[in-house]
C-alpha cells in the first residue's frame, strides 16, 4: 500500500487507524492510541525499541509486547512496513509511500534509501538469472560512501 505524502494524506491515514481496526473486530485501547499518536509524529523509520521508549515516555506502563502485537496489525493496514537495518534488526517505515531498500555506510553509519527505479537492474538481475523474486523492502547493502571512501583513500570501483 502506497500512503501519500501531504500532510493531509498523512493524517488521514492516521485518523482511518481507528476505525480499521474497529471494522477487523479489533479495539481501539489507549495503548493503541498512543502508539498511533507517537507514529504519527515520526517520519521515516523507527525500530521496535524505539517506539517502545518513545511510548514510555508519555506512559511508562507500556508493555513492549502490546506495542509488538500492534505493529504487527499496523503493518497489515499498510500504514507501517517492517524491514531490516544493517544489524540485520527489524526497523518500521513509517507511512511508507512506496517500496524501497536501504544503503548504510559502515564508516560513517550513514543511511540512505534505494527507490525501485535505482534497485530494478539488481532486481530483474536476480530474477532472470536465479529465478528469485526480491522483496525490495528487506534488500540492505552495506559498503562504504563516498566520502569515506575518499577519507580512507579506497579506490572506487564502476
């Protein structure tokens, strides 16, 4: 699912969560509801912890296994996506608007998106040669940019 980037598309999205859950036959508890609220107020990605500290610090009665259950049925709304950083721990995007990978720079832990267009030749690469369907969302790669590359003197390769 794709969730658009205007602000107001961003708090409808939000504002739906409720009554979603409602229609799945699922409540609306307070813990669900300062989830959505701190959710709401991240943009990009946020791990599991994070959340749960970030939760904790409007509610220290948070309970880190509600808030794992919960994103499990925020993802399958579509208005969180989990993935994997380069530690290979789960991560959430947060009001993904489409598919992407990840790049993480192993010198300075820099981070940076790979949109589809970028991953497609790696992408039908993989399909065509081994027959193997990449989900875009779990392709990280880690290396070294640029500019630790030319900080450590690494010859850059085309």
């Amino acid at each position: 699912m794709s969730i658009g980037g205007s602000v107001a598309e961003r708090a409808g999205a939000w504002a739906s969560v409720r009554d979603r859950l409602r229609e799945r036959g699922l409540r609306w508890t307070p813990q669900r509801r300062l989830m959505v609220d701190v959710l709401a107020q991240t943009d990009g990605h946020i791990t599991g912890a994070e959340l749960v500290e970030r939760c904790r610090e409007l509610d220290p009665a948070t309970i880190p296994s509600t808030v794992y259950r919960t994103l499990d049925v925020l993802e399958q709304l579509g208005v969180i996506r989990h993935g994997h950083g380069r530690d290979g721990r789960e991560e959430f995007h947060v009001l993904p608007q489409n598919e992407h990978g990840h790049l993480f720079c192993s010198g300075c832990s820099g981070s940076w998106d790979i949109e589809a267009p970028e991953a497609s030749p790696l992408v039908r690469a993989l399909r065509r040669q081994r027959g193997f369907a990449v989900d875009l969302s779990h392709l990280t790669v880690v290396g070294v940019c640029e500019d630790c590359s030319s900080d450590r003197g690494v010859a850059r390769r085309s």
